[in-house]
C-alpha cells in the first residue's frame, strides 16, 4: 500500500526524550501505512543511534540557525500524502483513533488539519498543563512549506482552506519544563526573535512570541507595553493576538503587583469579552487579585464567572480556536480545581458556608496535588470551625479520594501525608485559642476529623478529644497504628485524664516512646506536670514504665530553662533523670561496660547519666566535693549538658551551706597566680603544693 502519512521530525541531542517519542509513534504508524524521515542537525549525545532503530529515512542536516530550512529539508524528502511534524520533546496520546480514521477516509476536501499540543508544567507530566491547537498536518500536494528562522509557520497555505480541529488527537509536551535553567537556548530563541521584529517591527505574532519567550529579558515590560499599544492602535492582527497579549499584561502585572493591573484587566474585559484568554486566564488572576486583597466579595463574584467559562470550554462552546496562537494558561482541569478551592474559601470568609461545601463536594480528590491537598485541608478546617454544615459526608469522601493510588501509590502518599500534617496543625494549643478568638467561632476545626476515626490518627484523635470518658480513650488508644500520626494532644489529654501510658497489652519499642515523649514535650505547660507524675510512680519493676520514664526525663532534661526555671523544678528534674538512669542502665548494659574506664562506648546522654547518678550518691552521702567534681566529669562527657550542670552547682542546697569564706577564697587566687608564673613540671610548682598554704586551699583550686 502506497504511504499516506509522512511523520518529519528535527533533532540534536535530545536523547533525554527521543525515544520516548518514537516508541509512542508506534501506533499509529501500525495502523496507517507510515515513513518516518529524520533529521540529524549535529547529534553528539546518542540520540542518532536511537533514532537509527525507528526512522525509515534518516540525514544529517548541518544547523544554521534556521528551523525552517530544516523542517522543509525534511518535507522534500517525504512521499506520503500527508505530512505530519513532530518534536522530540513530544511524545503521542495512544488514543490515535481520530487520526488514523480521518487518514484511511477520503478527505478530498480537507487540507489541513490542527492537533492538540499539551504543554506540562513538571516532568511528572500529571497535573498542571496548558492546551496549544496548533497546524500540524497537511496535504503535501498544496506545496506548504516552512517560514521563519525561529517558532517556523506554514506558507502556501493561501488556497488551503479551514482546518480541521482534531479534539482527541493529543501530543504530551515537556519541552517547557525547566525553560530557565537552559540559558543558551532561551538567548538563541530571543536573539533570532528580535532580528525577526527588527525587518518586521508591526508584526503582532512576533511580538507576542518575544513576550513569551522573553519573561527573563530586561526589557520585558517595555516589549509587554510596545505589544499593547500596538493592540489599542489595531494594527494588523490585532483582534488574533490581542488577547493574549492582554492576558500576558494582566498575568505579569498580578505577579510583579503592577499599578496597571486594574487598568490592563478591564481593558481586556472591554476589548474581548468573548475570548477565553479573558474569560479563563483574566479572570483567574483577578480573583486571586480580590481574594489577596480580601475583598472577598468580588473574588466569588470572578470565580463564579470562571466556573462559567469552564463549563463553557469543556462543552466546546465559543470560539476555541483562539488557541491556534497561544496557549491558555489556566484552562486545564488542575488549574480548574485549584479555583474551586480558592472560590470555596472566598466564600466561607464571604459567609456563603453551604456554597463552600458544594464547591469542595464537587472536587475529585483522587487529582489532587499536593498544594491543592493543603489547601482542602485547611478549608475543611475553617468550614468547620465557622459553620454549622455537615461535614462528615464530604471529609470521608476527600479521605477516600486523596488516599487512591492516583495516578499512583507515591502521588497518594504524598497527599495522605499532606492531609495528615496540615490537618494536626487544628489540634495544637496556639491553634485553637486563636480560632476561639475568631467573632464566627461556632467549634473547634479538629472535629472535622472524627468521622476518619476508623482511617487514620486524626480521626481518631479527634474522638479522644471528643468523650470524657478515660476507658473510652484507652480503647481509642489501641487502635493507634502509627504513633508519629497521632496529633500529640490527644495522647496528653489520655494521660492527663488517667489513661495508663504505656498501654497494657500494648508494647512500644524505645524508640518510638522517645519520639512520642519528643512530642509531648513541645507544649511544656502541659508536659512537665506529666513528668511530675511519672516521677511518683514505680517504674523500676516494669520494663515500658521504666523506657516511658527514660524518654521523659531525658526530653524534660534538654528542654527545660535552666536559666529561669523554678529551682525546685529544676533540682526534682535533676533527681528524676538520675533515678531513671540508675535504674534503666544496668538493665541495658554489661557491668564492664559501665565501669567507668568505658563509658566511652555509651552515648552521650547515658554517660551523662551515670555521672549524675554517682554524684547524686555521693550528695546523699554528705560528699559535696565528691558531688561537684562527678558533676564537672559528666559535663566533660556531654558538653551540651552545661546548663544543668551549672544549675546544679549554683542551687544545690547543701553546696551553698558549704562554701568557703570569702578570705580562703582571695588565697585560693593568690596561690593560682603564684602557680601560673611556672611551667607545670617546673620544681617550685611541687614545692608551692607541698606548702601548709595550698593545702588549706587545695579542694578550691583543684575542684
């Protein structure tokens, strides 16, 4: 069978993609009798290799500067009937349905005809992206050819007729992705721009292709404004290019808080009301422009508007073509539901609740990113907490939307762990004193999650908040299964309210008792009067009391102001750490090992420990000397235990009942200046020590 379809493709050094492309070709070359011609413009990466599996016809072509000649060195060696040009940073949808049936039909009366080019945001290529309809294919009898050095149009085309829009016909792009990390490309792109503008200053297309090729350029705005003015002037084009031109103006002037951003937006509003460049992209930013105003008001007012306009275009209604020159930045179903997340909290703060709630009700949770889970999140707390709406039917469907492996098992967990981070932000103490000072506080925003209390650790956390009853709590309790996904204040209300910690029946490894006690202990006012209590109890005969009191005392050590506490505080933390380490480390560790000649082999904190615990002994004994210098060991064995040691030194009772008079002290100074005037191994160091004066004075300098 004779080639209908030609498939021409450029390249150089893009083995990144290249085959990524060809493979997706794949189908559509086994259901319409293909060629695919190549050309190499100076491959030095392995990309010519690559393209050796697949192409039908592949040359070299030396670059010069001119995509244009390129491409048509290409065409002229095509034989199908039709051509079709593809980049390498594209790759097809497998949808090639449309387009192989419109190719094996007789279309004498069609010429051209204009696919669409998705432009993704990421290399994830799953989220945000923007739909270009551009001329891809054609009759290769009407004798079209490439123009242009850079962004190449199609000439000849003047008999051709209207193109046929292919609607399912799609090609991922990724080649935007990035765009400012490659400064070479984006200074040749710019430089083949303004000599194209400089032999065509009046030409619209160009102008339009500099402004969004050029966002990095100095001149920007003065080439943003050149394009306006030619716009309000009408020069040839203008009606095609205008608005989006306006809608670059008003983006740009949103972003860099332009005072023309008013102006510029009713211009467009004015100008091409029609144009979903003004209907879609426009008013997206004058909502988020209302919204961060906090004129709530007009934001619901341009959201609604929007909802409107992406009814409109999902229907196919209005002129779509209008995206034959420029892409729609904010039409894609992402950014669709990242206004109705903006459009919900607009209308909460505009006291529209049950219009928030249909809002968030109509989301697909499952195509959520991130972001967007973030900020569902945070306004299924405030819808909460300012209204009386039922909730519970909508977090169960978020719950069970953001937790589908969509599009996969890692974009899941990373919304699942969003959702839960955000989420135990409404169960903290600052949170919830601030939201009661709120003038429409109706609840707490945490109960929003009581319904999850059989999916995750907010619900259940947000139960225990919810009942009185200690044996209830203690059942909620032993169901946690992730620990670290427990909002700390439900584990804090259980044990304030009696609730035995560790749970029986219920064993927790060391590890996770010291993160859970880490936890605990960020909201001191609550923490510390749970280490009082557990300073009471018997913990020496029960191996997870014991570890439980051993990550209370080690946290309430490191957290506690030793600088301004109360010293009653302090000297009862002091002991309670010393009477859990005398008792946890023989458990823990050989008697050889805790000889102190290899306490080296200890961490820090435990060597600590074991000083603390012999000087403690030694206090009990009357030994202050003995006291003091285990202390000045200990801190020698984990210097970040300075305060502690300081405070223990400066309020331990009975070594203020023993300090010396100030007399034996100014001696003691007399006699470490007579000593610093000598090496240490000079005679008269050994002669000044065996003085009845240094021996009076011996335990101050020594010490």
């Amino acid at each position: 069978m004779d080639t209908i379809l030609s498939i021409g493709i450029i390249f150089k050094n893009d083995i990144r993609c290249i085959e990524r492309c060809l493979k997706a070709l794949q189908p559509l070359r086994d259901a319409v009798p293909c060629e695919l011609v190549m050309a190499d413009t100076g491959s030095d990466d392995g990309s010519r290799a690559v393209a050796e599996k697949y192409a039908d016809t592949l040359f070299d072509f030396p670059w010069i500067n001119d995509f244009a000649a390129a491409r048509n060195a290409v065409i002229d060696r095509c034989t199908g009937e039709w051509y079709l040009s593809v980049d390498t940073d594209e790759y097809m949808d497998e949808d090639v349905e449309e387009i192989s049936q419109f190719l094996l039909t007789e279309n004498q009366s069609c010429n051209l005809c204009r696919v669409t080019i998705r432009n993704y945001r990421d290399y994830s290529m799953d989220g945000s992206y923007a739909d270009f309809y551009t001329l891809r294919m054609v009759r290769l009898s009407i004798g079209a050819r490439y123009q242009g050095a850079i962004h190449e149009a199609w000439t000849g085309l003047e008999r051709a007729g209207s193109a046929l829009q292919f609607t399912k016909t799609i090609f991922h792009h990724d080649g935007y992705v990035n765009m400012a990390q490659n400064p070479e490309k984006l200074k040749r792109n710019m430089s083949l721009l303004r000599d194209k503008v400089k032999s065509d200053p009046k030409n619209l297309l160009t102008r339009l292709q500099i402004i969004e090729s050029g966002f990095q350029e100095p001149d920007y705005l003065d080439q943003l404004k050149k394009s306006l003015s030619m716009v309000k002037r009408k020069v040839a084009g203008w009606k095609l290019f205008g608005p989006p031109i306006f809608r670059h103006a008003v983006s740009i002037a949103h972003d860099r808080k332009l005072a023309e951003f008013q102006k510029w937006a009713d211009q467009a509003e004015e100008w091409f009301p029609d144009s979903y460049f003004v209907r879609i992209d426009v008013k997206v930013h004058r909502m988020l422009e209302s919204f961060e105003r906090e004129e709530y008001a007009e934001s619901v007012r341009q959201g609604e508007a929007l909802l409107e306009a992406y009814a409109d275009y999902r229907a196919g209604r209005g002129d779509l073509n209008c995206q034959a020159c420029s892409t729609l930045q904010m039409a894609s179903p992402y950014h669709e539901r990242t206004v109705r997340l903006c459009l919900a909290s607009a209308c909460l703060e505009d006291g529209k609740a049950g219009r928030a709630l249909a809002l968030l009700q109509e989301l697909e949770f499952s195509r959520l990113d991130r972001v967007q889970t973030e900020n569902l999140t945070k306004t299924l707390c405030a819808l909460h907490m300012r209204s009386q709406e039922d909730t519970d039917s909508l977090v169960l469907a978020a719950w069970e939307g953001i937790t589908t492996p969509e599009p996969d098992e890692k974009r899941a967990e990373e919304r699942r762990l969003t959702f839960m981070v955000f989420g135990s932000a409404a169960f903290t103490a600052n949170y919830q004193q601030d939201e009661a000072k709120k003038a429409n506080f109706c609840r707490h925003a945490c109960g929003v999650f009581a319904p999850l209390a059989e999916k995750c650790g907010l619900g259940l956390a947000a139960s225990i908040l919810g009942t009185e009853d200690p044996e209830e709590m203690a059942a909620l309790l032993a169901r946690v299964g992730k620990w670290a996904e427990l909002p700390f204040p439900a584990l804090s209300r259980s044990i304030e309210s009696g609730v035995e910690f560790p749970l029986p029946g219920k064993p927790l490894n060391v590890e996770s008792m010291d993160e859970l006690a880490g936890r605990l202990a960020a909201d001191w006012g609550v923490f510390f009067p749970m280490v009082q209590r557990a300073a009471e109890e018997d913990f020496a005969q029960n191996w997870q009391k014991l570890c439980w009191a051993r990550g209370l005392s080690l946290n309430a050590l490191q957290r506690h102001n030793w600088k301004s506490g109360r010293e009653e505080d302090g000297m009862a933390l002091a002991r309670f750490f010393a009477d859990v380490e005398k008792v946890f480390l023989p458990r823990c560790y050989n008697p050889q090992v805790l000889a102190e000649e290899n306490l080296s082999v200890l961490p820090p904190m435990h060597r600590f420990g074991w000083y603390c615990v012999q000087a403690f002994d030694a206090l009990d004994k009357g030994d202050v000397i003995s006291y003091t210098h285990l202390l000045r060991k200990g801190l020698a064995a984990h210097e970040g235990m300075k305060a502690v040691v300081e405070f223990l030194t400066d309020h331990t009772p009975q070594l203020q009942a023993a300090r010396p008079d100030p007399e034996l002290l100014a001696l003691a100074e007399k006699v470490r200046g007579m000593l610093s005037v000598y090496p240490e191994d000079d005679p008269a160091v050994a002669a000044i020590k065996q003085s009845p004066v240094y021996q009076r004075v011996a335990h101050l300098i020594e010490e």
